[in-house]
C-alpha cells in the first residue's frame, strides 16, 4: 500500500507530523524524495547534521525515525538542498527572491554526493563542515539543469522506485507541490492542511496532476496542490485534532490522535 502525503499549505501545513504518524500506525517506511531547509530559520536543525559532516532536514529525520528498523535520513531523502537568505539582492540562480541556494546533497545509493552554487559566499560553518571544495560546481542554471539530470533525478528515481516496490509506504511532497515526482504511484492520497486531511483515491489524484502539469500555469514540472484540487474530488474529509508539541514529537501520540483520518485513508487505498 502506498500513500502519498501532500500539503495545501506552503509552510507549516502539517505533513510530517502526519506521514510520521502515519509510518508509526502502518509501520510503513516513509520517504521524502525531495527537501530542503535554511541556513537561517532552521539554524538548529543545520548544526545538528553538520557536526557530523552530513546534511538533512528534521523532516527527513522525523520520518527515519518513524519507520521500522534502522533507517537514515538521506536514505528516504536522496535530495536536500540548503538555502540561505540573500535579502535585497533579488532572484538567485533558482529565481527565488530574496533567498540563494547554497548547495544540494545527494545520495546516490552508494555515496553522497554535493552541489555548490559558486555565485554566492558559502557561510564558513558550511565550507568547514561538509566535503564543499570537491563538489561539483555551478555558476548559471543551463549548467544546474544539466547537472540535475546527471545526478538529482537516478538519485530520486532509484528512491521512487524502491518505495513503489514496497509492501507498505508514506511518500511526502514537498511545500505544497501536489506530487514530488512524476512517476510516484499510490493507492490512496491525504492532503493535509491545519484542521483538517482530504483524503483522495489514487489514481484520480495523478491523473488530475497529469492534467495540472499541461496547464500554462504551472508547466510540466511540478503541480500545486491547490490547482490540482480544482480537478479531483474528496473520498472523505476528516478533521484533525490539534496536538501539543509533545503529541506531535510522538509518533505513537499522532498515531492516537489521527486514527479516524488514518483509517479513512486505508480503507480509500484499498478500494
């Protein structure tokens, strides 16, 4: 069985407190293709995977924990990418204002691999930490494209493909892309969003991404949840309780507390 967790909300909307529950109540493995923090606003989280000269994100961490036996971070997440703010300078590299990308790491399955974006000054805690003088280096993003093909999308594909070959999977998006790869497969969808988790049959939500992906607005890459929304309909909506930050540390409390939307959830899957 596996599920896909997505998000309405850009930030905060609750996917990983979710997906961690949702491992915990299916011990199902969860992974996260694609993610990515900031230099700046999750500064504890950085420290923490530097001092051991590696680089992953809490949620990659949470969902680790969350699943059966040992499993690490970059295992589930091939694809991280930190971010650091560049206030009044305008689109980076990526085209986002007001913030640069400073470098990916990737793991292939055999090694970790990094990207460096060589038109930024790279903070000295990242140059000192991790393995940045040997990455790979880029400077426009024609080069970063090409790169990515090389490397970010084997990485991702290999991850997809594992979790699609899985008896029991969580697969969770990012921000709130409706899908973190084009050729995710699931059985049932939640979309989550404070208060509340629609819940979607499978197949009816990736063809309503296909569709999405063709629209002018968005291109052929990645889907925002809310257009897609606009295409599909709810199997079932479910409203969640809210969780205390101890509850949501817990993968066993969330699994408590988020029964009736987990349940829901199965019962679409198996359909």
């Amino acid at each position: 069985m596996r599920l896909l967790v997505a998000g309405s909300d850009r930030v905060d909307a609750g996917k990983t407190t979710f997906s961690a529950g949702l491992c915990r109540e299916r011990s199902a493995r969860g992974y996260k293709p694609r993610a990515g923090n900031d230099y700046w606003f999750d500064h504890d989280d950085y420290r923490r995977a530097v001092a051991d000269g590696r680089l992953y994100g809490k949620d990659a961490k949470r969902l680790a924990a969350a699943s059966p036996g040992e499993v690490a971070p970059e295992e589930i997440n091939p694809v991280h990418r930190l971010w650091l703010p560049t206030p009044g300078r305008g689109a980076g590299l990526l085209g986002r204002d007001g913030r640069q990308f400073v470098c990916d790491r990737v793991w292939t399955g055999d090694d970790t691999e990094f990207v460096r974006n060589d038109t930024v000054e790279v903070p000295a805690s990242v140059s000192e930490s991790l393995p940045l003088a040997d990455a790979h280096a880029v400077e426009s993003l024609p080069a970063f494209n090409d790169l990515m093909a090389q490397l970010h999308a084997p990485a991702t594909e290999r991850v997809i493909a594992e979790a699609t070959a899985r008896d029991r999977a969580v697969i969770e998006s990012y921000a709130d892309i409706a899908r973190p790869h084009p050729d995710i497969v699931a059985d049932a969808v939640a979309v989550v969003e404070p208060r509340r988790c629609r819940v979607f049959d499978g197949d009816r939500y990736l063809k309503a991404c296909e569709v999405a992906s063709g629209s002018a607005r968005e291109g052929r890459l990645e889907e925002r949840v809310d257009n897609v929304l606009e295409l599909v309909e709810p199997a079932a909506t479910v409203e969640l309780p809210a969780l205390s930050q101890a509850e949501q540390e817990d993968p066993d409390a969330i699994a408590t507390a988020y029964a009736p939307a987990y349940e829901r959830l199965t019962t679409v899957a198996a359909q």
